[in-house]
C-alpha cells in the first residue's frame, strides 16, 4: 500500500517535516565531529582510495619480457610497446650467451585507456599492476600518453595486498 | 446570480475567439530532466503537449557490433557502459547467458557474490534516482541525502572490485578470481577483503535510515504530492503493450519481477517481496522504487549472513571460446528487464549479440503518456520513468 497524502493532516505540514530533518542536519554538520562528516575539503584534505582501487597501471620494467600479449589483449588498442633483443653476456665463462628481450617503449594512453584491467590480468610476468593513484590529470589530450618512465614511478605507489573476508 | 450583475458580465465579455496556431517545441537533446540526449518534438496547444515524438540515437555507440569483434572478456568491459548507473548488473545476464552456452556451474561463494553486488548496483541505480527526481520538479535538499549513502555503496563496490562505475568483475564461470596471471599477482585473490560484510551491515543499516529521512523530506511535501499524484497515469495493459518493466510495471499494479521468476541468481533463498504501486501515476514509480530500496538492503542483510565459503571460479579454458548454439537470458536490472540473446559459432567471441536493454522499451511510452498532458508534466513524467540514455541507445 503507498503510503503519501494523509487528509487528515494539516496542509503544510509535510513540508514542516521535511523542513525539520533539513534543519537537524545542519546542525548535525555544525556540531558533530569532522569525521562524521560526509565530503572532505579535497585539495588540503585527501582521501585514501580503496586498496584494489583501479587508478592507475604501474608498470614494472625489468619483469617485462615485451611478449605483448597486454597490447594484444587490450579492447581499445591503447598500449604502445617497442622491444628489441640484447645479447647478455653468459654468468658464467664457457656459458652460453643469454638473448634477453628489452623494452625501448612502453606507453599507455590514458586517453583511451577505459581502465578494465585487462592487460594486468593476462601478464603473466608480474609487469603490470594496479595502482589507486589517481592525481594525474593533464591540461591538454595528447599528454595522456605515459611513457614507461612514468609508468615505473607508479610502481611505488602498488599498495600491500589486503587481507580477505574467511 | 442577480440580473444587476449579469448585466455588468456582458459589458466586459471579450467576444473574439483568439485563435492560437500549434507551435511545435524542441525540449532536448540536452535537458538535465533526460538523463542523457533525449530529444522530444512536440506540438503545443496552449498549455499541452500533443503528438510528442522521441527522437534516440545520440547516444548510439554500436554495441552489438562492436561485440562481434570482441572477445568475451572484452565484452564484459564494455557492457558495463551500457546502463553507467548500474554498471554491475549488466554483466550478469551476459555472463549467465555464455555459461549456460558453455554448462558451467558456478560456485554457490561467486553467485551470492553477484547477487551482493548486483543488489548494491540497484541500490545506487535507485537512488540516483531518488536524488535526481526531486530535482527535477524543484527540490534540491533530497540530492545530497541520497548522494551521500550512495558513494557509501560506492565505497563498498570499489573496495571489492576496484571500480566505482564499471566494476568490470564477472568472469565466465564465477567472479574475478586474482588480479593477474603472474606469480605474484596470482596470489592477490579477489575475494571480499577483510572488514567487508560489518561495513556492508553498516551501510544497509544507513541505507535505510536515509530511506526514512527521503520519505519524511519527499514523501508528505504537499507540492511534491501535487506535481506527482494522478500524473502521468500507466494502466497496466498499456504498460505490458509497450513492453514497459521493471519498477515502471510494478508502478501501474502488474506483480512482474524476473528476480521472483527466473533462477539466474538464488533469489530463492532470501526472503523478500515485490511491492506493487496501485494507479501508476508518477507518485507511485517514486513510491515504488523507494520500497526496492529496503527490499534490496533486507536482501543484502540476508545474503551476507548466509555467504558460504568455497572457491570463486568453476574450471574454465584459459582460452574462453563458447560452443555453438543460442540462448537467451534475461535478468531483472535496476530499470528492468535486460536481456542478451547470444548467438555463438564456437570462436572467441558472439557471432551476434542482441541486447534488450529496459530503458529503450520503457520511454517507448513516451508518445502514449505524454499525450495532451501540461508541460511541466513532461518532466515530471519523464523523470520517473527513471531512463538513462546510454541504456537506451546502447
């Protein structure tokens, strides 16, 4: 059954209610401690994101192999990677010489970057993690594109893994 | 009434007809009442609207092609942008609807993680929708009510699947199993984190105090009754004509919620009811949505003291690629029924993928109900049929 229009009641009185529970939050917002409060004072106060929270992809270079399944994988093609093969000397003399993949250029539009994940959950290097950062915003579109510099800045911010529900 | 007066009467009587020509009104794409680029061409007569036509498509960004050349896990990202206000429920059906193609049971922890999360998506769906409606017929102050135990639902969706909007956290065959298919990143599993189910009781409980505080701030305002009550009338066998559902249909008295019919989630198990406005008018669509509010946090209440542990994913191909065969599944979303119907040739991605979205079948009434009804009726109309446009256009 809706509840709604009572006749009984006096015109008027409604809006008196509602005024009442306008006016009791005032004063809730006046009086009660800060951290009750719903909104932070943003640029002076931060907010600590979710530890899982999708803000940004950190990138960790050694562990890339350039295998490119992340960019093969990504649904809007925004990962952009240049690799070329370097020659390791052996670890020990008589050893063989060990080929090792290098990264010349990892960079990710976050332009068209539509943050789903996808590419961290293939790599299967440990390469790609998500970060809660979240303060990069530029002025113009095309310095979006993070270069693999920026990328691995970010690898400090990868928060500890939190602990799971039983 | 005396002759005396009569006479007067006549001395300032206008006798000429004034004859007003139809003007036709452009009211969109961009209105804030649209949620979204909704267009309506209406031709005006004096204070009422006549033959109004909705004009769609601004939003169209070719789903149903674009998954043709996608493949699953792609399509799950994507979907999500289909109805934004309630981003995790649309994965369900589609997920459901691959699993079903590929017979695949999932595990009782996933499912009741679904349905958690599908039920905090409708919260948030609703009340976005107890926020913006007020403000479309004038009051502000419910918005930030609303708002505020919404980014608490917020909070909680991100704290499990990382994102506020797009959670993107459905795979084919449960919920996310780890961040990442390293050696490290294997071992960050996506289960609920620790604290979860005291912060969702937590939140439910506020959840329905500002259900309490938006009926007393909305419910008994005489100027919200008067721009609401006996407006906007939908008699039922109009409503199931159009293809109208969700908590639109319950509105006009029509007991019809896929949740109650269908077995896509273990609904089943919970205790709840399905409320049912009785005319249909605009009063009754708020009214309604309210009620699913509480239905929906009793549900959440009870399904996370009943979770059962057990693993997150069933035993899938690492290379999803769906059998051949077609099937649809329908699922009950926040602005009602959504469905895909899934065409696969056994590659990795649908051979074609139709997707029945609420929105567009429900301001297919439009042109019946806005027929001769005041202007600022339209908006009061519009707003609670409760549409995004995104939804509508997919």
């Amino acid at each position: 059954m809706a509840k709604g229009n009572d006749s009984r009641t006096l015109l008027g009185m409604g809006m008196v209610k509602g005024l009442a529970v306008t006016i009791t939050t005032m004063f809730k917002t006046i009086f009660l401690p800060k951290k009750h409060l719903a909104t932070v004072n943003y640029p002076k106060v931060k907010e600590t994101p979710v530890p899982r929270a999708r803000g940004v992809i950190a990138l960790d270079q050694d562990a890339c192999t350039v295998c490119m399944l992340c960019a093969r994988q990504c649904p809007d093609w925004c990962i952009y990677i240049e690799g070329h093969k370097e020659e390791q000397p052996p670890s020990k003399p008589g050893g063989r010489i060990k080929v090792r993949a290098t990264l010349d250029r990892f960079d990710i539009d976050y332009a068209l970057c539509m943050y789903c994940g996808i590419c961290v959950e293939v790599c299967p290097f440990d390469a790609l993690f998500w970060t809660p950062e979240y303060e990069y915003s530029e002025t113009q579109m095309g310095e979006m594109l993070h270069d693999m510099d920026r990328l691995q800045d970010w690898m400090k911010t990868v928060p500890e893994v939190p602990a799971l529900e039983p | 009434m005396d002759q005396d007066f009569a006479h007067h009467l006549s001395e300032v009587a206008v006798s000429v007809e004034l004859e007003t020509p139809d003007m036709t009104l452009n009211i969109g794409p961009q209105h804030p009442s649209t949620h979204g680029v909704l267009r309506l061409i209406a031709k005006i007569a004096g204070e009422r609207a006549f033959d109004v036509k909705p004009v769609i498509g601004y939003m169209h960004r070719g789903y149903e092609k674009l998954s043709e050349v996608r493949t699953y896990p792609q399509i799950t990202a994507l979907i999500n942008r289909i109805d934004w206000v309630s981003g995790y429920a649309n994965e369900i059906p589609f997920i459901v609807a691959a699993e079903k193609l590929m017979e695949i049971e999932v595990p009782e922890r996933a499912q009741y993680i679904r349905l958690i999360l599908t039920e905090m998506a409708r919260i948030s769906s609703h009340l976005i929708f107890m926020a913006s409606y007020p403000l479309e017929l004038g009051a502000a102050t419910p918005l930030f009510f609303a708002l505020r135990e919404r980014e608490r639902v917020l909070d909680l969706l991100e704290s499990v699947t990382g994102g506020r909007f797009h959670p993107n956290f459905n795979r084919i065959g449960g919920v996310k199993p780890a961040v990442g298919s390293g050696s490290t990143t294997r071992k960050q599993i996506q289960d609920l984190p620790a604290g979860f189910f005291t912060q969702t009781k937590d939140a439910m409980g506020k959840v329905l105090d500002v259900c309490e505080e938006l009926e007393t701030l909305v419910a008994g305002n005489e100027i919200f009754l008067a721009r609401t009550k006996g407006i906007g009338l939908l008699p039922p066998e109009v409503a199931a004509a159009y293809g109208v559902s969700g908590p639109n249909i319950r509105a006009s008295g029509v007991k019809f919620d896929i949740r109650k019919v269908e077995s896509y989630l273990p609904y089943d198990q919970f205790d709840w009811e399905v409320p049912v406005g009785e005319n249909g008018d605009c009063w009754d669509r708020w009214w309604v949505r309210l009620t699913e509010i509480r239905q929906s946090a009793s549900i959440i209440q009870q399904a996370v003291d009943g979770i059962p542990s057990g693993p997150l994913q069933a035993k899938v191909p690492k290379v999803i690629k769906v059998p051949e065969g077609q099937t649809y599944v329908r699922a009950e979303n926040p602005k009602g029924e959504m469905g895909y119907y899934l065409v696969s040739d056994g590659g990795s991605g649908p051979y074609r993928l139709k997707i029945r979205t609420a929105s567009f079948s429900n301001i297919s009434i439009l042109p019946w109900i806005l027929e001769g009804i005041l202007i600022p009726d339209i908006i009061a109309v519009m707003g609670s049929l409760d549409f995004v446009l995104g939804d509508v256009d997919r």
